[in-house]
C-alpha cells in the first residue's frame, strides 16, 4: 500500500495523541500485558509512522504495563523445509554451514510488519533468544515474559506465549485478523488432534561465543484453520470481545487466556 492509499484510509490524521484515545476506547489500559499484531497500512496515514503507532502503545499500556510483539526470523531454519521458494538440494549444506547465527540485537524479523520490526530495537525493549520464533517485550515484566524461551516446543510451554498466559494478558489484533493470532499456537501443543506430529527443525545459534547449526525438536504447527477459530471465537465470545477502531483500522482486543481455552477445545473436536 503506497502512502496516498493510506492518506485516503483516513478523513483526519492519525497522531499519537488520536491513537492513544482509540486504544482507550478499545479498552487498552495501564498496567495491561498486552501481546500486539498489527498492520501499520491498515491503521492508514499516521504522522509519524511506526514510532507513533508504538508510542501511542507504550503510553497507553504506561511502564507499569508490558507490550510483548512477535519478532520472528523464519528464514534462520533448515533449507531442505522451505518451499517458498525451495532452493537446489545440492545448496543445503552449504547454506547449513555459512548462515549467520541467531543475535537477539541485530537479526531483523521477517514478514513481521514494520512495526513489529522498529519496535524489537526500541530503547529498553528485550527480546527472547529462539532464532526463529522470538518475541519482544517493554516494560515492567518484559525480561519475564522474554526469558528462557526454549529452543524446542518453540510456541509452547516454554515460550513467551505461555508467559503471558500466566500473565492472563491480553492480545491486541491491530489492523490484522484472527490467522495472525500466534496465541493459537500455544492451543495447537495443548490440544489432541490426529494430525499433531514431531519434526525435526534446525537453526544457526551461538553456543559459547560460537556459531553452530543446531537442530530440535517441534510440532507441525499450522494456522491455515486461525482464521475459522477466531470467527467461532467471537461469535461465542461477544460480551469479552472488545472490536473497534485505531484509525482505519478494524481491531480486536481480548484475553489471550479465554482464546486458548477456546481454540484448545476446538481443535480437539474440529481438527483431524
């Protein structure tokens, strides 16, 4: 979306100010521990781009409440899984062997949007430690919701996923829908369902100041039915389910914890 499509989303400009009363509205609130997808082109023109959509959070949300983003790097993983584009079998090695190593600090996320992108080397933000699915956080539990991020069982009980489930945070949809929900992962390691397999991953990490490609263990997660989740979801949900508007944006603010529970027992009865 080109900056005149985004100038035509909106009948006045978005500020930090206006965004931070809408975020209001939704029922953002201080000391909230709020996990955040959003699409910056949804939200339209804001004057200040990123950085204002952020700090329009961070003031909402104050110090005392925490901001957790996804700040994944799918492309650190194993050549001979990727299909879009898959690469020469004779390449893999190669490519095992020279990728650079996963570095909280400087590894940019892929396909995250630019929010999610500028937000992960904001002053104090942290991030966890997996080179594929990390998250970042800010504020007053960040470093909690952040640590020990195991390399195994990536989005489930080990992640920050869980931890803001222990939080009973919410998840803020910001311009996006329900199949960017990540939260839903963290169903899927909890669930029974016939199709739930093991694979074998494998990523380039820092091990004692080197670099080695290590491989582990997951589950085959997939989020190609979030989007059917999410409508059943709300639909059972309406009383907890705040929708509104942040700028041109459709949003959705609800407790991760009650879309867990729910997507959890879907997926037992739906998914096969």
């Amino acid at each position: 979306m080109g900056e005149a499509d985004a100038v035509a989303r909106n009948s006045t400009p978005s500020t930090v100010e206006t965004l931070r009363d809408e975020l209001s509205a939704l029922g953002v609130e201080p000391g909230m521990v709020v996990l955040v997808h959003s699409s910056l082109g949804s939200i339209g023109w804001v004057c200040g781009g990123p950085v204002a959509v952020i700090e329009a959070l961070q003031e909402s949300v104050r110090s005392y409440g925490t901001l957790v983003m996804p700040s994944h790097s799918g492309d650190l993983s194993d050549p001979g899984l990727w299909k879009n584009p898959p690469v020469p079998e004779s390449w893999w090695q190669p490519i095992r062997d020279t990728m650079p190593a996963y570095r909280e600090a400087i590894t940019p996320t892929r396909e995250m949007g630019r929010i999610a992108e500028l937000f992960r080397i904001m002053p104090n933000v942290v991030r966890s430690s997996h080179p594929q699915v990390s998250f970042s956080a800010w504020g007053e539990r960040a470093v909690e919701i952040v640590s020990n991020h195991t390399l195994e069982m990536s989005l489930g009980e080990g992640s920050p996923l869980c931890r803001v489930y222990d939080a009973d945070g919410y998840v803020l949809l910001l311009g996006v829908g329900f199949d960017k929900n990540t939260s839903f992962h963290l169903a899927e390691y909890r669930a029974e369902y016939a199709t739930k397999e093991r694979v074998v991953l494998g990523a380039p990490v820092m091990v004692d100041g080197h670099r080695r490609w290590k491989t582990f263990t997951d589950i085959n997660y997939d989020s190609d039915d979030f989007a059917e989740i999410g409508k059943a979801f709300v639909k059972s949900h309406k009383q907890s389910v705040r929708v509104g508007r942040v700028g041109a944006a459709t949003c959705h603010l609800f407790r991760q914890r009650e879309a867990v529970d729910f997507a959890q027992k879907w997926l037992h009865t739906h998914r096969r």
